[in-house]
C-alpha cells in the first residue's frame, strides 16, 4: 500500500514508486504518485485530473506550443505550492518528434505504459510505475482512480491531425478530438 505523507515533511528521494505525497495546488491538497527515480530525483504525477482544459481550440494535435502545453507550464505550475515550485526542475521530454523542456507537462502514451501503437508515435520512455502494463490498463487505472473524466496525454494521434491521445475514466487508453473533450 502506498503511503500518504505531506511533501515538505519527507525526503523526496526516500520515495518509492506508487507512494502517494500530498502538494498543494491553489491551497488544496492533491494527491501525487512517485512515478519515476533517478537517484536521489523523483517523477511525480498527479492522480486523476484537476479541471478541464481544451487540447487545442485550432483542432490540430501538437502539443509544444498548444494552449494545454501553456496551461500546465505556466498558469497551473503558478498553482502549485511556492516551497514545492522551487524544486521543481525541467525536464526532457520528447513532443512531436522533438525534445523541449518543461517543469509541468501532461504524460504521453509511452510513459504511462502504452506500449506500441501505430496510431501513437514513441516519445520518451515508459516510467517506472506504469512498467508492465498490459491491455487491460492495470496501472493506468490506478493512476485514475477516482477520476470522472478523461484526460489529455501530450501524444498525438498520426492517423487524424486533430486527435490527441487521452486516458479514460476506467484507465483506457484512447485518442480524442482536441475540442470536444474539453
């Protein structure tokens, strides 16, 4: 079972994959799973979803640049708790067939474990909680757990230009049109 533990009272790098630390964003405490470590670095990702946000009003699918991109670097990074925004570090990640650097970015396809598809093109690698996924969405699923809607993954879909991957409620994964799963 996973612990739940405020984040300014543990050390981070102590963390072990699936423990649960609580950060606040906008004054509110949120749940966030330790998805990924290097050492003494830790990856952590948000359980469920907070709020909605349109992919991209254009109806187009990149993600670099797109206004969900600037949302979460920007204004919801703003939302998160100042003793925790400054440890925040960028990271890597591929979008697009290209690298950029990000402090808060959406998950893609192959992080959360998605395998292979022809429909979504390989972009990082698959973290270390959601390693061993299988088709029945196991570890997606518990990442959502809880959640009533979808949301968005960075990934594009390469068989139509205005769809986005996404995972579902029950943690499938699937690919939406970038306005109407606002």
């Amino acid at each position: 079972n996973a612990k739940k533990e405020s984040m300014a009272a543990v050390q981070l790098g102590t963390k072990n994959l699936g423990d649960v630390v609580k950060v606040k964003v906008n004054n509110q405490p949120q749940d966030f799973l330790v998805v990924n470590k290097s050492g003494n670095a830790v990856m952590l990702y948000m359980k469920g979803y907070y709020g909605t946000q349109v992919f991209n009003p254009n109806n187009t699918n990149p993600y670099s640049g797109s206004p969900i991109d600037k949302y979460a670097n920007e204004t919801f990074y703003n939302l998160i708790d100042a003793n925790i925004r400054g440890q925040i570090i960028n990271s890597s990640i591929v979008s697009n067939g290209s690298t950029i650097q990000r402090k808060v970015f959406l998950p893609s396809f192959t992080e959360l474990g998605g395998g292979t598809h022809s429909y979504a093109p390989n972009e990082g690698t698959v973290w270390g909680y959601f390693a061993g996924i299988n088709s029945t969405g196991s570890n997606t699923k518990r990442a959502y757990t809880g959640s009533q809607n979808w949301a968005w993954l960075r990934t594009p879909s390469t068989n139509l230009s205005s769809y986005a991957w996404i995972v579902g409620v029950n943690g499938s994964l699937g690919y939406g049109n970038g306005v109407t799963y606002a």
